[in-house]
C-alpha cells in the first residue's frame, strides 16, 4: 500500500444521490428529537454502502454537511451508536451523512470512508444547498477514521474540506498515556488495546499515516479542526497531544476541555435515549460556532 494511498458494507442498491431511504426517528441521549433515514447509497460501479442520514437541506440557503463515523473501538459499533454526535450536529443545522464502515482492520474502514466522502462531495448541492460545506466528524475510532480519510483528501487534493469535527479521537496504538492509565486503573483488560489489535493488521501498519494520523509527519495542508474531550476522559491525553502538532504545523484548531464528562467517550456511543449525554448542549455550541468561524467557501 502507498504511504499517502490508502472498500464497503452493503445494503441495497441506490445510484448517486437518490439513496434508498428507510425514514425512523430517534431520540439521541441529551439531544431533541431527530427524524433520520437509512439509505444505501453507491460509491463506485458495484460498490454499496450503507449510511444513515439526518437533517435536509434548507431552501435558500446552505447547510454544513457533515460525513460522520460512529465510535467502537474498532470492534463494535454501528450506525445506532452514531445517533448522538449525528443529532447534536444535526441540532445546529447540519445536514449529517452517518456512515456504517466495515468493522474490519486497515486499509477497509478508511477507504470506505473517502469513497463516501467523495460521494458526498458530488452531491452536496441536492444534499446541503448551493455551496455547502463539507466537513468530517467522528467520536472516539471514528475519530480516527475522520482524521485518516482528511489526511487522504488532502493528498489527493480532493475533495475540499471545511473542518474537521474529532470528540475524544481514538489516535494512540500504544495506549500508554497517562489519561488513558487512569481510565483504566487496575483492569487487565482494555477494550481500546483490543481495538487497536484487531484494526491493525501488523506492526508496519502502524507506521501508515492512515492508520494512526496521531503519529502521522507531515500535517500541513489539513482544514481547521475542533477538537472536544473531557477532562477525565481516557482519550484526553492523545487529543490534545493531537491538537498540539496541528497547532505546531501552523493549523487553525480550536480545543475545548469538558469538565464532568466522566462518562465520556462511551456517552457519546448511547443508542437511544438511554441517558443524556454530558455536555450536550456545551458540544452544541462547539459545533455552531465552528461552523460559523469556518463559513468561508472551501477551494471546489
């Protein structure tokens, strides 16, 4: 594989931007109440994926669009597990393309999230408006996911992205930070080690900027990036280590730290309206005013 080169689930078959769609409302925890559609939609002649859509497109004016990847360390997780970050986004006006990535090690889960992304990008007018923006966003593995398939539109020059949006980004295979240790305590086993073993497939993957874009050498070039974590969370010291070498790379990023998240980044993962998620309304007003402050047209 190609250092800076980095396939898909199915469902049922839809061409272009007329997915099959499958209309449900969801209450995601600590979020009001959303009415979302499952499609399919095809990426490339013969290849489906499957992706869970929230928000519609205004008349008269544009709306972020957000290609999004739910968490689960690597292992677990499917779109009922995204429904909280897509509703919050969905909240302050995005339109979000939640996308089911195979649960399968590298490359599979990153490709399958730049084919949407393209997808998305072609589009994004009968998605999100005239000139709607493009943007990544991802909690925890899905994190990591968002921030791979930046690094891959960057390479490629294509397509042009508006932001990236990282909740407690999954981006240390070593899984050795100190925040991480104390989330962990005691336990002998961590599903986030687990993850990592299973995503990467030998240890030269772990040199792929692709794989693990935390540890990735070249930065420049990637759009701004909001970055949220809490101060007790177990992913707290490898975001903001993350954050750090982006702002050193001379690039737009915004972090904030919740305080009383002890239950992040798993909150973020709730199906349902199991329990609200803590902070909320604080993510809420992080996604809008980045929004806002990025509201530039992106190079087409």
């Amino acid at each position: 594989m190609q250092p800076d080169h980095p396939s898909s689930p199915a469902s049922t078959t839809q061409p272009a931007a007329t997915p099959a769609k499958s209309p449900r409302a969801t209450k995601a925890a600590g979020a009001s109440a959303s009415v979302c559609t499952d499609s399919t939609i095809e990426v490339a002649k013969g290849q489906d994926v499957a992706v869970r859509m929230y928000g519609r497109k205004k008349t008269g004016q544009a709306s972020p669009l957000v290609v999004h990847f739910h968490g689960g360390a690597f292992t677990t997780g499917d779109l009922d597990n995204g429904c909280t970050v897509a509703t919050l986004l969905e909240n302050v006006g995005a339109v979000v393309v939640s996308v089911a990535y195979p649960l399968t090690p590298f490359p599979q889960p990153v490709d399958t999230g730049y084919d949407v992304l393209k997808w998305v990008h072609r589009n994004r007018t009968k998605l999100g408006g005239q000139g709607a923006l493009v943007y990544l966003a991802g909690e925890e593995a899905g994190g990591n996911l968002a921030a791979a398939v930046g690094l891959m539109a960057r390479d490629q020059s294509h397509p042009p992205l508006a932001g990236q949006i990282l909740l407690s980004p999954m981006l240390d295979p070593c899984v050795g930070t100190a925040s991480l240790r104390e989330a962990t305590g005691n336990a002998t086993g961590c599903k986030w080690a687990e993850g990592w073993r299973n995503f990467l497939r030998c240890p030269r993957d772990a040199e792929h900027p692709y794989a693990v874009p935390g540890a990735a050498r070249r930065l420049a070039g990637l759009p701004p990036t909001l970055i949220l974590v809490g101060d007790t969370d177990p992913m707290h010291d490898e975001a903001l280590a993350y954050a750090a070498r982006l702002e050193a790379a001379g690039l737009q990023v915004t972090r904030h730290v919740f305080s009383k998240t002890a239950q992040w980044p798993d909150a973020l993962l709730q199906t349902g309206a199991q329990q609200e998620c803590p902070c909320a309304a604080g993510a809420q007003e992080q996604f809008r005013t980045f929004f806002e402050a990025t509201r530039s047209p992106a190079p087409s």
